[in-house]
C-alpha cells in the first residue's frame, strides 16, 4: 500500500515538474512574429543599432557571401531608407525567415535617414533562436558605383536592364571610344538600376499570397527536392530534361520579365549550355502554407569567367512551378556563400538549410 502511494506522489511530481517546464518554455515564432523580427533587423540595420535585445552575442553576419563586423559596415554603414517592397518567406519550421525586397543607401553622407540616394535591392536571412537573431545572411545588390562618386546604374545586370534570362550573355561592352575621338553625343537617360525595378513593383505578386490547402502542402523536403528541379533543368541545359512548370509559368528577374512561359522556354534551345555550373544551392526558407522555397545559389560560366550570385524564389503547387523570382548580381568568378564548407560550395547537391 505504502508502495503504491509513493508511486503515486512521484508521478505527481513528475507531471507538475513536465507541466511547468512546458509553460516556462517560450513558445515558437509564428509567421508574423518571424515577420517581425525581418521588420526589426532592418529598422536595427537602418539606426545603425546592434542591440542585446535582438541579436545574439555571437551572432554571424555576411554580406554578398563576406564575413563582417555586424553594424557599421556593409549595407549597415549607408542605409538610409527602408524603401517599400518587401516579400517575406517565414519558415516556422526551422525559425528563419527570408525577404526579397529594396531599401534606400546613401554611402556620401553615412546614411542619414532622409530615405534619399540609390535604391538597393536586398534578399536577407534570418535565424532565430531563443528569441535572438543569431545569423544574418544577405545579398545587397547595388548600382555600380566609380570610385570619386561616378558611375552608372547597373545594378546586377548590365547597363541597359534587360533581364539576362539566360544569365550567361557576356556583358556589355564599356560605353566610350578612344581618346582624341570625336566628342560623345549627349548622354543617355541613366539605366534603371535592379534595386529602382525591385522597388518599383510595391507589392509581391498575388499568386504568392495564396494558401495551399492543408491536405494538399507538401513537405518542407519535397518542396526543397521540386525547387531544385529548376537548377538541375538549367545547369548545361540541353532541352532534354525534367522540366516541372505549370502552364503559364513566369520566370521574373531583377525585376523584369524573363518569360512568361517557362515550359515553350525549356522546351527549345534559347537556354541551352549557357549555365556551366549552378553550385552552393542552399534552401534557407520554406514556406509550407504558401508553397514557397527561397533559395541561395551561384550560377558560373566558365568561358567568360563569371559568377551570378542570387537568391532566388519559387511558388509551387502540386509538384510543378507555378512562379520564378530571382535577384542577382555579378559577383567574383567561384566565391563562395560563407556558410559552406569548401566542398558544399563547389558541388550542385541540395544543401537544405535549417
């Protein structure tokens, strides 16, 4: 009997002890919380404030595939506006959130927030552990810039805009003649830049606002495993491959249309050999509800020695691509993201990132 009794007030016990560890302990981010903490690190990034409250103490930071000091470098040392276009990629499942979107920097006056200067498109992760944000990973895709404060307005594709589809045609080549030659006609209206596109679309797509239905969402893996089809179609793309688009898929690039016709673009010759090697494909954030993948990639072209680096996005819906959008920009040939290992960089396996 005495037996019996202490079983009792041990498991008693136990279940006090398992109920108040389950109230003491904080509950996951939901999808608008992690939207916040994308709200907060921006407004922290724009104020140049590095707080305890909101990063960890040994939080990492990365910007265009670089290790910095966070605060006071990068996009943090000239932002001055948070611009207008944001499309977030909450992933409750592994707490990061992933943004797509434009903010405002203003390198010749140290980014003081009267939201003037060049526009910058931005794609940014997040991860967030016990209530801290403990890596920052993000692209900042600038006009270029000369040294002495000239210089056009590309930023990510060449002067010009016109969405490189293909993203392997050589660039353009450098305006200007020789010197002694005649004097240049009147210069041309500057090239919108790929952060004045970015900012200029406002809102995300509507197609990305629609719910997948819960008996109908796919897991993360699959999600991840379906996106990555597109990568391995266009890596030395022969028109003979595995080509899951639905009807109507639209590839949007650098705020341009690339096609609105993934499958007939596939399908032919336009694309093919042009992407050599497409390595580091790193899946940071997916969004079950919405059937979204948001992805960090490199494209390489060996013959004219250039990378692509990009993040990029997919609306998927029952198995097959419904929607593309990519950021990118040229960046050194072969850099690596910062958050591989030499190995992951160079090879075009799935990295799913939690």
């Amino acid at each position: 009997m005495r037996i019996r009794f202490y079983s009792v007030v041990l498991l008693f016990v136990l279940l006090m002890a398992t109920v108040a560890e389950a109230q003491v302990k904080k509950p996951a981010c939901d999808r608008a919380c992690l939207q916040g903490y994308m709200d907060r690190y921006l407004k922290a990034m724009l104020d140049r404030t590095v707080s305890d409250d909101l990063f960890a103490r040994n939080v990492r930071f990365t910007e265009n595939g670089i290790t910095l000091p966070l605060g006071n470098e990068g996009l943090w040392y000239g932002m001055s506006g948070l611009g207008g276009y944001r499309f977030y990629v909450p992933d409750t499942e592994t707490q990061q959130v992933a943004m797509i979107g434009a903010v405002k920097e203003n390198m010749g006056n140290h980014g003081v927030n009267d939201d003037q200067g060049n526009n910058v498109a931005v794609a940014i992760r997040l991860k967030i552990v016990d209530s801290k944000i403990t890596e920052v990973e993000q692209l900042a895709i600038r006009p270029t810039v000369q040294l002495g404060g000239g210089g056009g307005a590309r930023g990510g594709a060449p002067a010009g805009g016109a969405a490189p589809g293909a993203r392997g045609a050589a660039p353009a080549a450098a305006a200007g003649g020789a010197r002694g030659a005649a004097p240049a006609a009147p210069a041309a209206p500057a090239a919108l830049s790929t952060g004045d596109r970015v900012a200029a679309m406002k809102e995300p797509n509507p197609i990305f606002s629609q719910v997948i239905p819960e008996n109908e969402r796919a897991s993360r893996e699959d999600l991840v495993t379906q996106a990555n089809y597109y990568f391995t179609a266009l890596a030395r793309h022969d028109s003979k491959g595995y080509y899951p688009f639905t009807e109507g898929c639209v590839r949007f690039e650098n705020g341009i249309t690339a096609t609105n016709d993934c499958l007939a673009q596939f399908t032919g010759t336009s694309l093919n050999n042009i992407v050599d090697r497409i390595r580091d494909r790193r899946f940071v954030a997916v969004d079950r509800e919405r059937g979204i993948v948001f992805s960090f990639a490199f494209f390489d072209h060996y013959r004219i020695n250039w990378t692509w680096q990009l993040a990029e996005l997919f609306k998927i819906e029952k198995g097959k691509i419904r929607r593309i959008e990519a950021v990118f920009h040229q960046a050194p040939f072969g850099i690596p993201s910062g958050w591989s290992t030499y190995e992951q960089s160079i090879s075009e396996e799935i990295q799913s990132i939690r």
